[in-house]
C-alpha cells in the first residue's frame, strides 16, 4: 500500500491528500409501501477518501445503521428490515471559496435483510445487489484538517426477494466531521 501511494504521490509532483470521517444522517425511503411499513431512517457513514490530484479522488464509505422494525403481511407478523452497504467512488471536486464542493459517482454493493417472525417462513431474507451511487456534498475546513462535511446522495437500489420486485431506492442527507492531511 505504500508503494502504491509513493508511485501516486511521485507522478503527481504533489502532496497526496488523505481524508476520513463520519457522517450521521437521515435516509429517505421512495417507495411508499416500504415507506408505510418500515418507515424512513437514520443512517451513519464513515469514509476514507485518497486524492492523488487536485481535483480528483476515489473513496470508499460504508452505510449502516438503518435497521427498522415493521409489521407485514396478512397476518401482521413483527419483521426487522436492515439496509446496509459498500461504496466505491470517483470524486471531482469543485472549489468554491470557503467551501470545498465536490460531486461523487460509483459503484455500491448493498445488503437487503428482512427478519420475519412467523411460522411460515423459516429462513430470512439476505439479498445483495450491486447499484450505482451518486451525491454531491460540501466540506468546510474549520482548521488545518479538520472539516464539516454534509451531503446529499441517491442509491437506486431494486431487490427481488421473493416472487416480486422490491425498491429500496432512496435519498441520503448526511453531515459530520472529517479530518484530512498530506501524505
């Protein structure tokens, strides 16, 4: 890993930026019969971000946190719906004095969990699908290093359960705190 980063931070002529933080957030969910049933949520985020450019870089972040509970079907059994996931992506930054915008696309591996209490169905479901990602945020460096951060982020995200498509797509709006430092 090092190597890799010392070959980056020599063909760039420049400082290698390393960032991470923690972000804590809303998570809005589109569909309106998941929506009725589980509700929206709360998601947390942490992230590591490498910028061997001015202007671009690649991150990687983990979403968990949503884990609400429901009532389904016909008997109205307790169930547990968990959405939680990978993401992998390019970042272009767009300075705009005092803030640091930035617009993020890529690639996620999501986790689809639904527990269901019931005699009927013995196993859980565990789905996993790959989607893309998209956001757009702003970063406020406060001092050397350390930042605020917030963000807005959709992740079109479609599972199929059992004999029906299910949409779990939806918004994010997140903020925290991050620190950052050249390498």
């Amino acid at each position: 890993m090092l190597l890799f980063l010392n070959v980056i931070c020599v063909h760039t002529a420049q400082a290698t930026q390393i960032s991470f933080g923690l972000n804590y957030g809303f998570r809005h969910v589109e569909n309106g019969e998941i929506q009725e049933t589980y509700g929206n949520g709360t998601v947390y985020v942490p992230y590591f971000r490498l910028t061997p450019f001015k202007s671009v870089g690649i991150e990687i972040a983990y979403e968990g946190g949503y884990n609400q509970r429901g009532t389904v079907g016909i008997f109205q059994e307790e169930s547990t719906l968990s959405v939680t996931g990978w993401e992998f992506s390019g970042v272009v930054y767009l300075p705009i004095s005092p803030l640091i915008g930035y617009i993020k696309f890529g690639l996620a591996y999501y986790s689809y969990k639904q527990e269901i209490e019931s005699a009927f169905i013995r196993e859980p479901v565990d789905e996993k699908q790959w989607t893309n990602v998209f956001g757009i945020g702003a970063s406020l460096m406060l001092t050397k290093g350390l930042f605020l951060s917030v963000e807005v982020k959709t992740i079109p995200l479609r599972v199929r359960p059992f004999d029906r498509e299910v949409d779990l797509s939806g918004i994010r709006v997140v903020g925290g705190i991050g620190y950052s430092f050249n390498f």
